[in-house]
C-alpha cells in the first residue's frame, strides 16, 4: 500500500485539480495513515485562502546547495571585508570624534554665513507663488518626458536622453551610466533636480546680485554632493570594483579615509596625490642655483646661466606668497626657470617665508618694502645694474603693482618693465573668490587666525580653493580614494599644490579688506607708505597674461586691471586655466593663445579682434622681454657676485611645512 501511495511532489501538482474541482471526495483518512507512517515527513502545507491562492514557496535553499566552493568563498571573503571596511570607518571616526571634542566649539553655526543670503532668496520666491508654481509645472512635466523615455526604452525603442551632463562633467563617464537603465535613470533624475533647482536660484530677480551669486554658488555645492557619483550604492563603477576585488576595494577606500583623517588631525584632508612621491630638491625645484640673500620674509634666488651670455637687465619673479615658488620649476620638462635661463636672462626668483605666529603682525606694507623693495634692490646689486624687468604672478601681481604705483609717486624708476601673470588689480568682476570675502565672513577669518595664533592656516586656503571646483579637486578624490580604494596617483602639480603656507594676519586681512571687498586700488582710495596710489602714473611697458578658463582671476578681471596702467600695456589671453594656462612649456605644444596689439574699451572687443595660435605663449612674452633687456653680457655665475651665497637653490624657506 505504501508503495502505490504518490511521492510528495505529485501531491502538491494536484492542488491546482482541488480547486477546479471542489466538490470531489478528498482521501479516506484511513488510508493517508499507513502512508505518513512509512513515507518520509514532509512540511504542513499551509492553509489556502478563500480565494484557492497557491500556497506559499518553500524557503530559499542554503547556500551550500546553491553555490559552488569557490562561489562560498567569494561571498565569505566579501562578507569578512565589508565588515573591516565597517569597523575601520567606525575606528577613523570615532578617533576623529575624539580630537574634535578637545577643539574649541565651531565659531558660527553657519561658517559659510549663506543664511542671511538664503533667506533673501526664499523670501523672493516666496513672494512669487506663479514664478514657483510655473518652475514646479517645468520640472513635473520634464520629469513625464524621463518617466515615457523609461518606457519606450524598456519596450526595446532606441530613445535620447532628457538631460545630457554638461560639457566637462566627469562624473558619469562610466559606461554603465548611459548602458544600464537603472543607472541611467538615477542620472537623468539628478541632472533634472539638480539643474531645476539651480536655475530656479539663479533666476530670481529682485535681490542684490551679489546675494543671489552667494546663493548660486552654495546651492551648486549643495547639489554637487548628492550626486549620486558619490555614493556606494547609485555608482556602478565603485560597485563593480567591490565585486571584482570581493570587498577588498572598500577596505583600501577605508584605510585611505583612516589615514586622511588622520593625517588632517581629525579632519578630513583628502589626499589629492600620492604625496611620498616627491620631495623638494630632490625631483621638483630641481633648477641650479643659490640662495643669494635673506631677510625675515623671503629668499633671494639666483639660478645657474645656461648660456654663455645673457641680457643685461635681469628679470626677478614675485610668485604668490601663499603657495611656493617651485610651481615655475616642477620637473625639468615643464620647467618656467629652467626656460627662461636656456633663453639668455639672468633669472632671480622671491622664495616667501612660511610664516609663523612670530611673523604674525608683518603688514602688507612690510611686504612691500622688505619684500619688492629689498629684493630688486639686492638684485641691482648683485648684476651691477641700475634696472630690472619683474613678474608678478596672483596675488604677488597685485603686491607688484602697489609697489609700481608707490614708485611712480616717488619717481622710483628701478624697475624697467613688469609682467603679471594671472595677476588682478581691479576686482570689481574678481570671481567665486569675492563670495567669501563679505564683513561676516571676514571677522570669521579673523577670528580663526587669532585661534591660531595670528595667522590663517594653510588648510583653510586650502579648503577654500578647492570648494571653487569641488567636483573636480573634492568629489573626484572622494569617490577614488574612499568608495574605489585607488591609491592617489603621483602628479607633481598636485604636490605642489598641496603645499601651502600660512598666512600672517595682519597682511591676509588687509589684502582680503582692500581688494576683494573694497577695491581700493583702482577706485583711488588706498594710500600706502605714505603716498596715494595711483596705476595710472605707472608708465613703464607691461605684459598682461590671462587664462581663458581661470575662475581664481578671471580674464574679465584681468583685463579691467591692464586698462588701468598708463602706460603701454600688451594683453595676452592664454588657453586653459590658473596654473596649467601659465605653465605651458612650449615644448608641451599644448593648448593655444591669443594676441592683439590693440587694447579696446572692452575685453569682449579684444577677443573679437584676437589672433589665435597654438600652443604657449612663452615665445610671444620671451620676444617681448628680450627686447626690453638691453645689450648681451657675459653669463653671470651666481656664485661669483657681490652677493655672499647663502646655500644651495631651493634653499631652506621652501622647505617648511605648515
């Protein structure tokens, strides 16, 4: 009887019969017994609902059952990484947690002091309900364009996308972005809300233009960080690096964020670039020469001739005075010093102390006096002449140009002509950089450098610049150190550009005060060493560079400032950006420029009357330059002058460390 009795599998298939046929005879219990004594158990079949649903599945099978070995193995060592990767992360912050506790409480609730501004806007919107309503009717029927889009991709139709990422957005170049339609349609709904939500800002009218950019700027950073790049879960490019390294990506994203962390001192200071891999003297600032003079804020350096004459007049460069001066000597290939020499010019380059709490009252008028003063008149020494051609580069152009302006009141005419490479004097249109330069952002500054003890920390600027382009300089490194567990990669510029120095407070307030806020120098209202600065009096031949692309000085900025000398001026607008614009080695033959002899009213006018040429413009200004530096000389040893060398070039100021 038992082996005429149906398996249990057959007896589950004649349910579906049950329910078409409900009135047949169910089995004699009588029967069922012997059965159920001699077969094997099998599970309680739950009750059926009224309705004759089938019954529910059996549970998932264990994984031994499903997977192969070397599958359980794989899950096993992914499931054992995710867990490191947690309790390292757990580790990193709590450590942080704890350093932070030691600190002072944050100065403001609000250190971006975005409130005041944001409510303005707000406050706009609000009072414009059929503006809002208008945007909100936008976005909802843009979002009805994605959802059908969706659906005629899933019917198997070839379909656009809505919304494309802006020329330059790096963020979704995985393939998968555009391939998966998962991913895709994260993508698509974030550039809709993200960029919906920006021009809904940038629309408003009725506010002061200066509060709407402060806005713009913020809800840019806003949006930016929920991206969905930046997260593990919505980025298949970090996805997929977790499942083919079976976790081990997210452990080394991890370790990485632990040693950044730790690294910044309980804060989060991303590595940009693999920073063992350089060292000062050694493979940068590699160009020969001597440390020919010292005070208390610079080194004078005098570098090796490489030719056998060169041109009397010798050319000194002021570079910014918050980073160092080897960004004009990185490797010998992209090399600024190193190419000026092979050109024939006596190059003397300011290396700016990295000051300290002991330099915390030196002024701006200081760096005036002992900083261009001192070292052109160290420099006239040491060549035995009475004149010198100079550059300034950034924020050293603009202390160029106040000692220009102080010397032609005094009718100083040491210095024969002047070049400024992405240097401002007029800040009326001075970039991102003037949204954090307002009096409530000002006294936190100054509250943060007394905290320091009178001098502004380089991670500050740091953090500052890098928010300017925070996909590029901050989420980038995010999502590649931390989410893939890359290792950063060696990139001297980036080196370099991690490399910043303190600023004293005294000369950091009056610059940001001055400058950026009031725009004194070219509205006559600043008055220094007891004369009034005036550009206009500088006659002496300038060379103006700019940088197509640069958002730290921007052409426009730029170009305001070379109208403002009275002499004549030559306008150079460069391709590219900040650095990579100024530092284009013509051996590189990278990138363009452009030149026009003219210097009409608008800067809108030169661009439409520009020649363009490629590659750098290092020729075009060495032209300039040599003809402005008088008669051949026999090449001038650095060792050999009047001048007592001191050490070795790059010295010892470009050495410390903040």
């Amino acid at each position: 009887m038992a082996t005429a009795k149906p398996a249990p599998k057959p007896r589950k298939k004649a349910v579906p019969e049950a329910e078409s046929a409900p009135s047949k005879p169910k089995t004699p219990k009588a029967k069922a017994k012997p059965a159920i004594a001699e077969a094997p158990p099998e599970p309680k079949a739950p009750p059926e609902s009224a309705a004759g649903a089938k019954p529910a599945q059996p549970p998932f099978p264990p994984f031994e059952t499903v997977l192969s070995a070397d599958q359980l193995k794989m899950v096993e060592t992914l499931s054992a990484n995710l867990a490191r990767a947690a309790v390292t992360a757990q580790g990193a912050i709590a450590e942080a947690a704890l350093r932070q506790a030691d600190r002072p409480a944050a100065l403001t609730p609000d250190p971006f002091h975005v409130a005041p501004a944001l409510n303005e806007v707000m406050g706009r919107l609000a009072a414009q309900p059929d503006r809002l309503m208008r945007a909100q009717a936008d976005l909802f029927g843009q979002y009805m364009d994605l959802w059908q889009s969706v659906a005629r991709r899933a019917a198997g139709e070839e379909v656009k996308p809505v919304v494309a990422p802006a020329a330059g957005d790096k963020r979704f170049n995985d393939p998968d972005w555009a391939s998966n339609p998962m991913f895709d349609l994260m993508k698509q709904s974030y550039l809709l809300s993200s960029n919906w939500l920006n021009k809904l800002v940038a629309d408003v009218d009725g506010v002061d233009p200066a509060t709407k950019r402060r806005v713009e700027f913020f809800t840019k950073m806003l949006t930016d960080a929920f991206s969905p790049s930046n997260f593990l879960i919505s980025n298949p490019a970090a996805l997929r690096e977790v499942v083919q390294t079976q976790g081990e990506s997210l452990v080394k994203g991890m370790e990485n964020f632990a040693a950044d962390l730790e690294r910044g001192g309980g804060q989060l200071a991303i590595s940009q670039t693999d920073l063992a891999k350089f060292k000062v003297g050694e493979n940068v600032a590699t160009a020969p020469g001597k440390v020919v003079y010292q005070n208390d804020i610079l080194q004078l350096l005098q570098f090796n001739p490489t030719t056998e004459t060169v041109c009397e007049i010798p050319l000194l460069i002021f570079p910014p005075w918050i980073n160092k001066f080897y960004i004009l000597d990185l490797r010998p290939e992209n090399s600024m010093i190193r190419w000026l020499t092979s050109q024939g010019f006596t190059v003397f380059v300011a290396s700016w102390v990295n000051p300290d709490r002991k330099l915390a009252d030196k002024t701006f008028e200081d760096y005036m006096f002992e900083g261009i003063y001192d070292a052109t008149q160290q420099v006239m020494t040491q060549c035995d002449v009475d004149r010198v051609n100079t550059v300034g580069y950034c924020i050293g152009g603009t202390l160029l140009s106040v000692a220009l302006a102080h010397m032609a009141a005094k009718g100083d005419k040491r210095i024969n002509s002047a070049t400024f490479f992405a240097a401002q004097q007029d800040f009326a249109e001075a970039g991102d950089l003037l949204l954090f330069t307002n009096e409530e952002w000002l006294q936190s500054i100054e509250q943060q450098m007394d905290q320091a003890g009178g001098f502004l920390p380089s991670q500050s600027m740091a953090d500052t610049f890098n928010a300017l382009r925070g996909n590029d300089l901050i989420w980038s490194f995010f999502v590649s150190n931390y989410l893939m567990g890359k290792e950063p990669r060696p990139f001297d510029l980036l080196f370099w550009n991690a490399d910043q120095t303190r600023m004293p407070k005294a000369l950091h307030l009056f610059y940001l005060r001055n400058f950026y806020k009031d725009n004194a120098l070219t509205t006559g209202k600043l008055n220094l060493g007891g004369e009034h600065l005036d550009l206009s009096k500088v006659k002496i031949p300038i060379y103006v560079q700019s940088s197509k692309d640069d958002h730290i000085a921007p052409y426009r900025s730029v170009y305001r400032g070379a109208k403002a000398f009275g002499g004549p001026v030559t306008f150079t607008m460069a391709g590219s950006g900040h650095i990579a614009g100024v530092i284009n080695h013509p051996d590189a033959k990278k990138y363009q420029h452009w030149t026009n002899d003219k210097l009409p009213g608008d800067v809108s006018e030169w661009i439409a009357g520009a020649q363009e040429h490629p590659g750098s413009w290092w020729p075009h200004w060495g032209a300039w330059l040599k003809a402005r530096s008088g008669d051949q000389v026999p090449a001038r040893d650095p060792a050999k002058g009047k001048l007592k060398p001191l050490e070795d070039a790059p010295g010892s100021f470009v050495l410390v460390k903040s």
